[in-house]
C-alpha cells in the first residue's frame, strides 16, 4: 500500500475493523473517511438493519466533501453496512448523498489488500476471510451495473508485487547485516494451498522465467522492483491451519486428477499446478528444520 503514493492525499473511504485509520496512516494515507463516520454523515443510507434505521428523515447535506476512492484493509464487521455504502460511493462517484442518473465508469480507484477467501480459527471448517467480502462486493457491483469492479492494486498474497516486495525486505535486512553475498534461495512456508503456495510457486515461475529472458517485469502499478537476486522460491506447505490432508473439503490438490475449486481471486487467473507444494510438513519447526537441511546448515 505505501507504493501507492499518489493515492495518499485522496480522501479515501477506509473498510475493516480494529484502528483502521491509525493503520491505513501507517501506510502514507492522510485524509480518511470511515465507514461508521459516513453513515453518521448520512443516516438515511443504512437501512437494513431495523433497530439501527433512523427515527425520522435528516436534513440533506451538501457540506461533506465528496470521496475520491476506496481502500479495503480487511473484513469489516457490519458486512451489509459496508456494501452497501461502498456501493452507494462507487454509483455516486464519491457524492453518496446525490444521485446519479448513471453510474460512472470507470468507477473510483479501489485499492484492496487480503484476498484469501478463507481462513483457519478455532472452528473445525475455515471461516470467510476478506477474500470472501471482495467476491461479496464484485458480486453486487456486477449485477447492479453489468460491469466489472476492477481494482487500481491488489495487495497480499499470492500476488506477484507482495512477493516483490518481500524480497526487497529481505535484501534490505542482509545488507544491514553486512552480508556480501545475495540471497539465492528463497522459502516460503504457509498453511494455506490458495494464497501462501499459489503466490510461492507463482513468484518461482516468475523468476525462473526472469532469468531465462535475461530481463524482469513489474507487476504492474507505479512500483517497479529491483533486478531479483533470487533464482527460486521453495514452497513449503504446513498441515497446521487452512490446508488439514485429514479434513473433507480441505482446499489443496484433489484426489483422481480432478481440479480443486478455485478459491482465489478472480483477478490471478487459475493454474491447478501452482496449488502443489514442492514440500508438505507437519508444521512451521519441521519446515524450518526442512530449509536448513537444504542449505547445509547445522541444527
């Protein structure tokens, strides 16, 4: 997000829970908008919960300054609330308490970080991650306007600039540390075949093909990365969350050569081969001790 800089000084309705605002800052935006502050703003456009509903109809206002895009850090709780005024902002063009004879389009830019459609808890099943709110969001817009929501940047896993950008941390802590040799190996370990294995073995392919062509790509956006120094990304699949080889229904590689649903975002496209981990292990200690085998380190 913080790559993002020239959407920094929009007024940016901000979704999710927790210190948002203090968060979305963190990252360089300086001018936010909440969810709960517009529908203080405007009472009159979240109506479905009953209790919540106004008592009586509230002058219009025309002194709140229009917003200019929309960031999306997590799930939020009140999910209806939300859509329906992130609709209500998109269909407006930053103007929720007009209206609009029609929709603009392209809409404002929607920047969104966490697509994992699921995650693992306490519960036994995994629970609806961000993933499963954007699909929720994507869902609506397309039925209510016949077009697509597109998204000006998708942060997270298994996209390719997270992976980026990870590598740029990491070459930034080793020459903190005085180490004169680039890192060559990179691992990465997750739970989740969708989003940690995909985004892996994706970021791999990348760098694999990067070296064959002598030269590297952004992954789109403003941010372009510096050459890699990286020849491969080991994936490494832990059994200890999402992905449970014990569980009906857990998301990974199927049985009988049939295709696993797709449960990533729409926008990274489907490779069923990307889903296989190029090591499976009972948990993050055992795939620790699995990466320094591999490098020749002692124990």
């Amino acid at each position: 997000m913080r790559l993002f800089s020239q959407h920094h000084k929009r007024r940016m309705l901000v979704s999710g829970q927790g210190p948002l605002v203090e968060n979305a800052q963190a990252l360089g935006f300086k001018n936010l908008v909440t969810v709960d502050e517009l529908r203080a703003a405007f009472p009159v456009l979240d109506m479905v919960d009953l209790q919540r509903r106004p008592k009586t109809t509230p002058l219009p206002r025309s002194d709140f300054p229009a917003i200019e895009g929309v960031l999306l850090l997590g799930e939020p709780v009140r999910w209806e609330t939300s859509l329906q005024l992130i609709m209500d902002v998109l269909l407006s063009d930053g103007n929720p308490g007009t209206g609009l004879a029609e929709a603009p389009y392209p809409h404002l830019p929607v920047l969104a970080s966490n697509t994992d459609l699921l995650w693992m808890a306490e519960a036994k099943m995994p629970r609806f991650g961000h993933g499963t709110f954007l699909l929720c969001l994507e869902a609506i817009y397309r039925k209510v306007t016949g077009k697509e929501l597109r998204y000006e940047g998708l942060m997270g896993k298994p996209s390719l600039l997270t992976y980026q950008y990870a590598e740029g941390l990491l070459r930034r802590q080793a020459e903190r540390r005085g180490w004169a040799a680039p890192i060559r190996n990179l691992y990465a370990v997750g739970d989740n075949p969708m989003s940690d294995i995909y985004g892996a073995n994706l970021f791999h392919q990348y760098l694999q093909t990067a070296r064959r062509e002598g030269a590297e790509e952004g992954a789109g956006g403003p941010w372009k990365p510096q050459p890699s120094t990286a020849r491969s990304c080991t994936s490494i699949l832990v059994c200890t969350g999402v992905y449970n080889p014990q569980a009906p229904g857990s998301p990974g590689p199927a049985s009988g050569g049939a295709a696993p649903p797709f449960h990533g975002h729409r926008d990274f496209g489907f490779s069923p081969g990307l889903l296989e981990a190029a090591h499976v292990v009972s948990d993050v200690l055992e795939a620790v001790q699995l990466i320094f085998r591999k490098e020749g380190w002692a124990l």
